[in-house]
C-alpha cells in the first residue's frame, strides 16, 4: 500500500522472544544486531522510529504467578526484563552508530530516562530511536498494551507488530497448510474471533483511537523498510 510510504513516525513492537534467536531463553547478541540493522534501514529512510520490546524471554508475570509468586510482583519482574531488553538493542543500535533513548515507566534514573511525554517527542524529532521500556509502569497489562498507549500518546501513524509470520491468519498457518493470510481485518473481527494478534486491551485501545497495526513478518529482510516503501505482505488491523 503506497500510503505506508507516507508514514513519518511509527511505533515498532517487538516480542522479547524475538531477540533469543534459537535459544530457548534470553539474549542472542547476532539475533539483536540482526534486528537493529532492521531498524536502521528504516532509520536511513527518516522515518521516526518508537519502540517497544517485551521480556518474555526473560520473564513473564503470568508464569511467576502460576508458580505460586504474588501477581503483581511476578508482573513488576516482567516489566524490569523489558528493561534488559531495551538496553540490549539500545547498545546494538549505538553501535551501528543510530542515537536512541531508553525511556523507561518505572524511574530509574542510572538507567534510562524517565517517561516525560513531551521530552520524547523531542527525542524523536532529533530522529533519536525512542526505546520505550517497563511496559505501562503497571502490573496486569502487557508490553502490546504499552505499544498500543506509547503509539498513541507519541501521535505514530501505525503499530508495526513484528512477528514470525507475514500477517494475521485465519488459522495458525504453522499447524494448518490450508490457513489463509487476512490482507485487512477489523479490529472486532480480531476480537470477535480471538485472532491473536494482541491481546485484547491492546486491540481496543488502537481500535478506539484508530491507530492501525501492521503485522509482519521480522524473519524476512527487509521486511520492515519494505512496507514502510509500500511494498510486501502483511495484515493491517484496522
Ligand atoms: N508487564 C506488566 N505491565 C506492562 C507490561 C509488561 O506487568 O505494562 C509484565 C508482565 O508480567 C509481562 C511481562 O512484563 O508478562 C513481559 O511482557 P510481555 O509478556 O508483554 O512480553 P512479550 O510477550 O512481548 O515478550
């Protein structure tokens, strides 16, 4: 779609599994490297970039607190593996010589800034990648729902949710050889018949403020700068 190539600024949302490579747990440093220059590409073309990575590969709430950990402090662990997270691709991207900013909703001031709205803005005008990290700050949401709000808040044209498929299908297309790619698909029609994109608080909220999310395909190079030039397969949720 040629008016992907009109995007200015865009929000990128990464699992934290992407970054393990085939590592069953944590940080693969090639895997990471091989994402930022992802990024970079789309950086060279002037397109704002925000960023959100999740932890899963490091910690999830939910699997703390099946373990018989209390929720939300299982969940807080979850929103400080985002953190790891954002400073490992924030070293990959500096060494590729893009300036960026780990901006993190838990303060912690030796680490990352703080998340003061209008000094991101600033950052992203100075085409500095703004890597937005411990989720919302608050237990029971997830780092999709953080995308979803930091997307909104930093006016992004779209959500770039980076995946291992090229879109959204009917029917997981690992386990079904006859499952069919959505080229749009309505965002109650992603909540209606669970498609998994996000999870739920997430879709409503890009729903409701009409901020599209663009699935695609992270395995593929290329890929992102490819839709950002109009080009490629994908699913836009809208
Ligand atoms: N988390 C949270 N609040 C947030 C974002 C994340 O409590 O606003 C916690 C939650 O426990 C979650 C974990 O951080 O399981 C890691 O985030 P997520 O599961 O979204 O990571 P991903 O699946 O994208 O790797």
């Amino acid at each position: 779609d040629p008016a992907n190539a009109t995007f200015k600024r865009v929000m990128l949302k990464i699992s934290g599994e992407a970054l393990m490579g085939d590592a069953g747990f944590g940080l693969n440093p090639p895997t990471v490297e091989r994402i930022a220059r992802e990024v970079q590409s789309v950086h060279e073309m002037g397109v704002e970039i925000c960023m959100v990575i999740g932890g899963g590969n490091i910690f999830r709430g939910l699997q703390g607190s099946a373990q018989g950990m209390e929720r939300t402090t299982a969940d807080y662990m979850g929103m400080l593996a985002t953190v790891m997270n954002a400073l490992a691709m924030q070293s990959a991207l500096e060494g590729l010589g893009i300036h960026t900013r780990v901006i993190s909703a838990i303060t912690m001031n030796e680490v990352a800034e703080p998340y003061i709205r209008r000094r991101a803005v600033r950052h992203l005008e100075k085409k500095r990648v703004c890597i937005f990290a411990a989720g919302t700050g608050n237990p029971y949401f997830t780092t999709d729902t953080a995308a979803t709000l930091r997307a909104n808040e930093m006016s992004c044209e779209a959500i770039f949710k980076g995946t291992k498929v090229d879109g959204v299908y009917d029917k997981d297309p690992v386990k079904h050889a006859d499952a069919v790619r959505y080229d749009t698909v309505s965002y109650d029609d992603v909540l209606a018949k669970r498609l998994g994109v996000m999870d739920a608080s997430a879709i409503a909220l890009a729903r409701d403020n009409n901020l599209p999310i663009i699935v695609f395909s992270l395995d593929e190079p290329g890929g992102f700068r490819g839709i950002l030039a109009g080009e490629g397969t994908y699913t836009r949720v809208q």
